[in-house]
C-alpha cells in the first residue's frame, strides 16, 4: 500500500512577476450561518487539450490537502488504466464520468463518505463532455442552491486553441469557483494575451482568479515519475510502498521547493478555505 504523504518543510518560494486574470472576482465563499455540517466540495481538474498537465496537478492538489490534514478521495477518468491512480492508489478510483453507474460512485456518495473533498482528474478531451454530464444530472443545480461546494480547474495550453475552450465551459462555470491554470512545469511558454483577446475569450466567463504553476527540473520530476510515488512522498526519501528509498538528496530538494510554491499559489487563491470553509 502506497505511504500516505509526509509533512515537508516549506521553503521561501522564489519571487514571481504577478499574473493578469481576465475578468476576476473574489472567490465565491458562501457566508456561513453558525455551525452545521461541512458541504461536500467537487475539485474538477481538467482541459479540453491534451498534454497540458491535468493529472501533475491533480496529484499536487492531493498531497496539498493532506499535508493541510485535509482528508480527500480521488477519481480518475482515464480508463481502464489511470495515471492519478497510479501515484495515488489508495484514494484513488478509476470511473467513466459520461456513465451513470460511475456518476452514483461518486455523486450519490458526497454526503455519506468521510472524505468530503473529492477531486475529480478528467481525462483529456474530456472536459465538456464531464460539464455536459453534471449538468444533465443536476449537480450545478445542487451547486447553487448550496448543498454541494465545487472548485474548477481549467489547465490551459499555450495555444489559442486552448482558450477557445472556454466558450464551451462558458455555461457551466456561472456558479463555480474557476480557476485559470497555467502550467510551467515543463518550462512551458505562455503568449501574453492582448486586449482583443481577453474580450474576445472572456466576455462571457468570469474567473476566481489564475494560478501558475512552476517549473519543476525535468531530470527531477522524471525520477519521481519512476518512483511511482506521491511528489511529498518522494520529498520523504520513501518508496511507493512506503519503505525507506534511495533517491538523490539534490532531486529531492528540487521537488520539496517545487511542491511548496504550488502550495503557496493554491493558498494564495483560497482552496483550502473553498473545500473546507475554514476561515483565513
């Protein structure tokens, strides 16, 4: 059985230029009426476009909310084999979000399971199709009368063609909190976005706010991929069973800086206060 991850030290994140959102908004945090129970809250990490790093950030999101004591169940879409499922055996289970019987696995168990943070990793190409599904169903619905709390993050490529995944997704994010994410892992290169474009792609979206995430070393981030393990487990200098390893001290460091300025970015938007109500 995988480890589950371990407490890591926080490192000063390295000084970053700020981002430009489009259109953004103060997170949507709905105002709390004295003590009752938590809401489920639906973490949805995704993109139309392939290859943009969905499932990295999905497992950066696990391990942020456990080392936060944040107890969370994973579901990956990426049949018959997931790569979520992989690193994150334990919580993880792999459904097809466009098949009902999968819908219930994880919709009709939001209030009964004791992990009331779900992340959802939609595979690529399947973004809409999932929207399209939640909302056949009635989740967004759900969403907006308050029983059920849900955080989406879009990954965007470099590509217009990535942006104009937003039209699509336009109709299903009024009463989410939308996150804009912009993966760097792989020393990726985003085009600023002139006037024109911001109007033409964000007329009819309005978004939480954007997150970036930072390069990591490809030589570092290859090594835990062949580890197989959670990125704080490798930091932990333990296996994917849990058992004492032997990764480079150097590697090591690499990703325990990296995972901590993601933890940073995700602190600075507010997840952990949007999935636990838990006031800054």
């Amino acid at each position: 059985m995988a480890k589950k991850p371990v407490k890591i030290a926080r490192t000063a994140p390295a000084k970053r230029e700020p981002t430009r959102p489009a259109r953004t908004v103060e997170a949507k945090v709905p105002a709390s009426n004295g003590p009752g129970p938590v809401r489920p809250a639906v973490i949805l990490v995704g993109a139309d476009k392939g290859g943009v790093g969905k499932t990295t950030i999905a497992r950066a999101i696990l391990d942020f909310l456990s080392l936060n004591d944040i107890h969370a169940r994973a579901f990956d879409t990426e049949t018959p084999r997931g790569t979520l499922h992989r690193f994150h055996p334990d919580e993880t289970m792999i459904v097809d979000l466009t098949e009902p019987a999968d819908q219930m696995k994880i919709i009709d168990t939001l209030n009964t399971s004791q992990a009331k943070v779900s992340v959802i990793d939609v595979r690529a190409g399947g973004l809409s199709p999932a929207l399209r599904a939640l909302d056949e169903i009635g989740f967004f619905d759900a969403v907006k009368g308050g029983e059920f709390r849900f955080v989406l993050l879009h990954v965007i490529g470099p590509s217009i063609s990535s942006l104009e995944e937003i039209a699509e997704i336009a109709p299903y994010v009024a009463d989410a909190n939308y996150f804009m994410v912009k993966n760097h892992l792989n020393d990726t290169t985003f085009f600023e976005w002139d006037p024109q474009t911001h109007a033409k792609y964000f007329e009819h979206v309005v978004t939480s706010g954007e997150i970036t995430i930072p390069r990591l070393s490809e030589l570092a981030y290859e090594q835990v991929e062949l580890s197989g393990a959670p990125f704080s487990t490798f930091i932990a200098n333990q296996d994917a069973q849990g058992q004492p390893a032997e990764h480079s001290f150097v590697l090591r460091g690499y990703v325990r800086t990296w995972l901590a300025r993601v933890a940073d970015e995700l602190e600075r938007v507010g997840l952990l206060e949007l999935v636990s109500e838990k006031k800054r």
